[in-house]
C-alpha cells in the first residue's frame, strides 16, 4: 500500500511532534542603535517599531526585554564625530563603549552585549574603511578607494575598546581581508581570548539595506561598496569568504542579508561545523511592516513563516528586529 505521509498531518498534535524545524527564544539576538546624549528615544522613520536609544533609556528598554527574555543585544553606535581616520570608532568615549559599561554594570551577566565592528558610521564618507592617501591614488583623476590594510587596523582597534569596556562578542561587520585574523590576534595578546567574534562572514551588497543606513546614518558619500561587499550573484565565492573567516578564527559564521539568501546559508551550513548566524536586515524588516500596516498580510505569520525559513535552512542564531515583538506578543 502506498505511504500517505499527510496522515500524519491531519491531527495538530501530531502534526507539532514531527515537526522538523523548531525555534526557541534563545536563537534570536536583538539589535539596538545607541545616540549620545540624555533622555533620547526617537523612532525611526524607515524602520517603525526601531528607536534610536541614549545610554539612559537603553538600560529602561534592556530592563523591558530581559523580562521577555530578550537577553542577547547587538550595539551599533550612530552619532559620533565623523572624521577621515574614523578616530571616534575606537575611542574609550565613544556612544558604544559608554553602553557597553553601563549595561554591564546594571544586568552583569544577564544580558550578552555584542557589538558591531565597522567604521561606516564614524567616517566623514561613510564607507567601511578608510580610503587610500592621496600620495596612494592611481589611475584616472586619482580616484579614491578603500584601502584594507589600514582599515583592519583600526578595526582591531575598534574591537579591543569594546572588549575593553566589557562585550562578550565583537562583531566585525566591513568586510576587509584579514579582518577576523587581526581582531584576534589583537585581542588575544591584550588578554581577551575569551571575547568571542561573530563575523559577517558572507555579507553582500545588497539593497535590502536601505533603512539601516538611515539608522545608522551612515550611506556612503560617494560610490557604493561593491568593492568590498560580496556580489549578490556569486554563492560560491561566498562560501570561500566564510572558509577564509573561519581558518582567521571566527567562533560563528554569519551570512547577511537572510531572506533572498538562504541557498547560501544551507551551502555554509553543510560546509562548517561552527554556529551558523543570519541577519534578518532593516529592508526585510521594513517591508514587512509597510505591508502589514496597509493590511495586506498578516503580521505574526509572515514573520514566524520566515523565522522557521531562515531555522529551515540552517541557521543557529537570527539577529532580527522582530525579536522584541516574538517575543513581546507571544508568536513563539
């Protein structure tokens, strides 16, 4: 007789037991986007439900969340002084550090801080890295570009204040060569072993990021980043960026953004044996939320069918900015 698997999906309890992709609340991390200043909470425009936060009212929502179990943050700081060396990006003052301390000092080791590792919100041209002298520039009207080696410097930079100050992860999300391999070594000679490095291993330039880079002002000036972010068309060179991360050291592989990409996270899942992450990004967000308010989907079901998309295909850990609302209005 010819098996008939829906049988077993006719009765809703049976269906729950063989259900092959579950999700937890312990997979998700929550971003947060840090300002200077007292007493500031705005939203943001692109991005409905995202606030921008000061050091103060952070600890007022980080108090909020942990309730609701939301005790893994990702920092990005926005509203730094904006120079050519990217100076304030590993400055002990800086927005990031202040809340690194104050969160740890207020929940200890209830809440894991993680903190984003990139230059593009601290740079006078908003790319992720610093661009070549001008006694470097070649070629026709001496043209700017990234330059990498430079840049990982001051990004290991970036990454020991952070460690510094007291984050259990860094993650460095500028897509220079050698990146991963610098942080480390940096940080494991100043006595940092411990700190963990979640790296945007396969991060690729993608138009999904819209509303972030009005987060976090920080859309380059001129240009793109193409040079530096993974182009969209080419899995297979992704996977050899994510190899090259985690021969550097990287303790979890990320791939960002997640939705139109999730070939790309089963490739790595089947291909490393370290956590697997990917970041659920502000345009996905977004577009989700314009839906639904328009009424044209279903809020929670959309959002908990890609969750268990993204688990589906392979990956450990969801960074999203649904988190607080799984979790806040029970979708889990």
């Amino acid at each position: 007789m010819t098996q008939r698997p829906r049988r077993l999906r006719k009765n809703p309890i049976i269906r729950e037991m063989i259900a092959e992709t579950r999700l937890s609340k312990d997979m998700f991390i929550y971003p947060y986007f840090i300002v200077p200043g007292k007493k500031e909470k705005q939203g943001i425009n692109a991005m409905p439900g995202i606030n921008h936060f000061s050091v103060d009212e952070l600890l007022k929502d980080a108090e909020k969340g942990l309730k609701l179990g939301v005790n893994k943050v990702l920092l990005f700081g926005v509203g730094e002084e904006k120079t050519k060396d990217a100076s304030s990006s590993f400055s002990n003052n800086s927005v990031v550090v202040k809340a690194i301390k104050e969160l740890k000092k207020n929940f200890g080791e209830d809440i894991y801080v993680i903190t984003d590792v990139c230059v593009c919100a601290y740079t006078d041209h908003g790319h992720c890295g610093l661009l070549t002298p001008l006694s470097q520039r070649r070629g026709a009207g001496g043209e700017a570009y990234v330059h990498n080696d430079s840049s990982v410097e001051v990004l290991a930079k970036m990454a020991h204040a952070h460690a510094l100050a007291g984050a259990d992860m860094v993650a460095p999300s500028d897509m220079m060569d050698g990146r991963v391999g610098a942080i480390r070594n940096l940080l494991d000679s100043k006595g940092f072993e411990n700190t963990a490095i979640m790296s945007y291993a396969i991060k690729f330039s993608s138009s999904y990021y819209g509303p972030f880079r009005e987060a976090a002002d920080s859309a380059p000036q001129k240009g793109d980043r193409k040079s530096y972010q993974m182009d969209f068309r080419n899995g297979r060179e992704a996977l050899k960026e994510a190899m090259l991360d985690e021969q550097e050291g990287a303790d979890i592989l990320m791939v960002k953004p997640a939705l139109a990409y999730m070939d790309v996270i089963s490739n790595l899942r089947a291909n490393t044996l370290l956590p697997v992450a990917c970041y659920n990004v502000s345009g996905e967000y977004s577009m989700v939320k314009a839906a639904a308010q328009k009424g044209w989907i279903d809020e929670q079901k959309i959002v908990m069918e890609n969750m268990h998309a993204f688990s589906r295909a392979g990956a450990d850990i969801i960074i999203s900015y649904h988190t607080r609302d799984i979790l806040e209005k029970k979708w889990l």
